[in-house]
C-alpha cells in the first residue's frame, strides 16, 4: 500500500490545517506533525536558544478500522495524489 503497510488493521486519516493535505498515519493521536509541510524541531540546541516546539497541524478526521477498510481509504487517497495513475498498483 501506499502509506500504511500491508495487513495494517487500525490507523488514523489525518488532514494538515495548513497545506491542506490529507493523509494515513500508524500513529492515533488528535494532533500530528503534518508529514509534508511540519518539521520535526532539532532537539539539539545550544545554551542560548529555546527548547524548539512541533506544530501540530494535522488533525485527526477518522480512526480507520479493519484491514478492508484501511486497504479501501489507502488507495482513494493515492490515487488522489497520483492523479489516477493506475501504473504504480
């Protein structure tokens, strides 16, 4: 599949606040470091600068459940994103 692996039961569809992309991730949280757009902060800092912070931009829209069902929404969302590309299945 195309953003969670084969055979994966549960996981969360997710949509980025800022850049609008919406995406699966393993992880089930309400908030998530987007993947296209957030950075994970570098925690290694120096004795001058602040602790750096992630933005949590992607919110939670759906706990996907069962394998059918997360196959299903894996391949709506890729081929949104590949513009209906068939080759790539």
């Amino acid at each position: 599949m195309y953003y969670v692996p084969d055979g994966t039961e549960q996981c969360g569809f997710y949509e980025c606040e800022e850049c609008g992309s919406r995406f699966l991730d393993l992880r089930i949280a309400p908030r998530l470091v987007c993947p296209y757009c957030g950075e994970a902060p570098d925690m290694e800092i120096g004795p001058d600068e602040e602790m750096p912070t992630a933005c949590e931009s992607a919110k939670l829209l759906q706990m996907i459940c069962g394998v059918e069902e997360v196959e299903k929404m894996d391949m709506l969302l890729s081929l949104a994103l590949t513009g209906g590309d068939y080759n790539w299945i």
